[in-house]
C-alpha cells in the first residue's frame, strides 16, 4: 500500500506522485511522520522541509507554510514552496 501525494502553489501543480511510502512534515504542532492507512487529518503547516520517501530515494520541498489534507491514503498539499531538492538516501 502506498500514499497518493498532490503539492499545489497558488501557481501550479508541482508534484504529483503515486507510490510514497512515508511523508514528514512541518505541521504547526510539531513534525509529523505520515505513513500509509494515516487516519483523516487537516493541519496547518510551518515553515520547513517536507521529506518524501518512495521507491527511488527521498525528494525534499522546501515549505514557507500552507496546509495539508488526508483522506483514504490521498495526501493534499496546499503550500507556499521556496525550493525542490533531491535529497539521497
């Protein structure tokens, strides 16, 4: 089992993916790590680096703040985004 992840800026669609085995993000309370079967969740994000690990390795989004939304394995990404790197593993 896999999540579905949607990043979205006020501008574009920047990263659609459909096998990540584990997101981390800035959330406002604190890091959290997201793993397939996550319970509903909405929450606002901080500044920061959202990680997300697949098959390939790891890619990382630099985050200004927004916020994120999961429902049955489909993760939504509403965010301001400073940058997009490749992190290795």
């Amino acid at each position: 089992m896999a999540l579905s992840v949607n990043i979205v800026t006020a501008e574009k669609s920047i990263l659609e993916l459909s096998d990540v085995q584990k997101i981390v993000v800035p959330a406002s309370d604190g890091q959290i790590t997201i793993l397939p079967s996550h319970t509903a969740l909405m929450t606002s994000l901080d500044a920061g680096e959202l990680t997300l690990y697949g098959p390939d390795g790891a890619q990382s989004v630099t985050l200004a703040g927004g916020f994120l939304q999961i429902v049955h394995d489909e993760v939504n990404v509403l965010a301001d985004v400073q940058r997009e790197s490749e992190i290795s593993e």
